[in-house]
C-alpha cells in the first residue's frame, strides 16, 4: 500500500507575530519543536518509515520535516526541498501583520475569494496555489502511488502550509475553496492510502499527537495553535 502524509509544519515564530504570506526565514518556536517532536513520536508509534520526504523551502517546513522525521527516514533518503509547496505568497503584504488585509474589506472578501490577489509582484490567488499544488501533485505523487512494493507500506512525507496543503485537499476532494475553509493546525496531518488504483483518505487534520498522555510528559502538555 502507498500511504501520502499531508503535514502543516509546527508553530513558527511568524505564526506567533501573526504574519502572513511566506515568510520563508522564521523558525520554529519553542512550541512548534515540541509539536514537531510530537509529531515525530507518533509517526514512530504508528511504525512509520519514510521511503521519500518532501518539504517546502521555508525554514518552518524544513525544520518540522527534519524535526518529525529524525530515525524514520529509510536507507538513503533524504529530504527533498520543493518550491511548488511553497506557501500563498502575498505579494506587496507578504510578511506584514493579517490587519493589513483589512483595507481591501468590504471589497474583497481577502480570505474566502478564490481569486483575491494581493498587490505586488509575484502575488497569488488560492487558485494559482492550488494549480501548482495540483501540478506538482500529478506529476510527483502520482506516479510514486504506482510504486510495486510488495512486503510493506510505501510511505511519502509531504511537509508544507495551512493554505497550500488545504488549497490541494480541495482539488483531490472535489470541494469549492470557497467553501472549503476550514483551519489546518499547526503539524496536523492528513493521510491519502492508495491500492489497486483506488485512492482512500484517512486521519484528516490529525493532531491527536498533540493530546496524547502515552507521548506527552504531564509537565510538559501543549496545546496546538494556529
């Protein structure tokens, strides 16, 4: 069986100073390392090895992709750095605090409207992200689904953001984005399983690991954040 783990990364400082857009440079907080080793925890209890992890650039994804996945990784696999699981980039607002949308309101409905661009170069629409998601989708995991592995589960990491990972759910799910708007928390993961050219989707927005005593010292609990 082919399993594909859609994972947000953990809580980053930028997620801390409510920042927007890519912000490529922050790291993990001090909360997001916990929820990334948990995370990892729970990966091992499922007996999770991983044959291929992908992550966007962002230091937040690369960290948590590290993070989640140290002692998991199968023999000479490495994480593999993608751009196309980049996330939304705001253009003129990226990296500036979510207020500075409030100007475009009643306008624009800047965080439902699929087609909303910020001004600025390079800015992008939920609907530019969720083509090159689908894109990289189709031309990379697909074809790994048609992997023949026949004593075990073929496992795939996928380490990307809140709304480029629910911009793709909303393709494979065959749900308007406009409708589909629901919160991904922070290290949430959700699991597609393949076999026999059927597609099946398990643990959607998972963050279980985050509440769990078995992982979880009890002077030490966490509770997730957006």
């Amino acid at each position: 069986m082919i399993r594909v783990f859609l994972v947000r990364h953990a809580q980053s400082e930028s997620n801390l100073a409510g920042l927007m857009g890519r912000s490529d440079g922050y790291p993990l907080s001090s909360k997001g390392v916990k929820q990334a080793t948990l995370l990892g925890k729970h990966f091992s209890h499922m007996k999770l090895t991983f044959d291929v992890v992908f992550a966007s650039p962002a230091v937040r994804a690369q960290e948590t992709a590290r993070i989640a996945s140290n002692g998991l990784l199968n023999e000479n696999v490495s994480i593999q750095t993608v751009v196309d699981l980049s996330e939304i980039h705001r253009g003129d607002l990226d990296g500036q605090h979510f207020s500075a949308m409030k100007k475009y309101e009643p306008t624009s409905k800047t965080m439902t409207d699929p087609t909303f661009k910020a001004p600025g170069k390079d800015a992008e629409s939920y609907e530019d992200v969720q083509k090159r998601m689908i894109t990289w989708w189709d031309e990379t995991i697909v074809p790994l689904t048609k992997t023949k592995v026949t004593d075990r589960d073929f496992n795939i990491g996928v380490f990307s953001h809140g709304v480029a990972v629910r911009c793709l759910l909303a393709k494979l799910l065959k749900i308007p984005l406009d409708v589909f708007m629901f919160n991904l928390e922070n290290t949430s993961f959700t699991e597609f399983r393949f076999k026999n050219d059927e597609r099946f989707i398990f643990h959607a927005n998972d963050t279980s690991h985050l509440y769990n005593p078995d992982l979880i010292d009890i002077k030490d609990q966490i509770v997730n954040a957006s």
